[in-house]
C-alpha cells in the first residue's frame, strides 16, 4: 500500500463589501436680513468729556453656508 498525501485545505472567505454612502448636495451661501436693535454708542472728545448718542435700530445682511440636498 502507498501512502498518498492527504491535502487539506481551510474553506474560503466571504468577503461582504458594502458601499460606503456618497453625500449628494452642496453648499450654498444664503444672505437674510437680521435687525440688530438700537443702541447709545460713546464718543469721548478731546476735552475729555463723553457724548452719548443714538444710532437707531437697522437691518444688516448675513451670510451663511447651508447644505442642500438633492
């Protein structure tokens, strides 16, 4: 009787690939309106005395980054 080799060999892997989620959208630069409230704003002068005056309320224009989505 011959001896023949015995050839083991492990099972194969599963290889499980999940794709990984692309971001679709962009920024976009939105501008609004905020009003900013009125307030005294202090001037020293050059004798050394302060003069307290009103600057009134008024809208300012912000811009912000937004993310928008498809």
């Amino acid at each position: 009787m011959q001896n023949t080799p015995v050839v083991v060999t492990p099972p194969a892997q599963t290889v499980v690939v999940t794709p990984t989620p692309v971001a679709t959208g962009h920024y976009e630069t939105r501008v609004q309106n905020v009003w900013v409230e009125g307030r005294y704003i202090d001037q020293a002068t050059p004798q050394g005395s302060v003069i307290r005056t009103w600057q009134p309320g008024h809208y300012e224009q912000q811009s912000t980054q937004v993310w928008v989505s498809p």
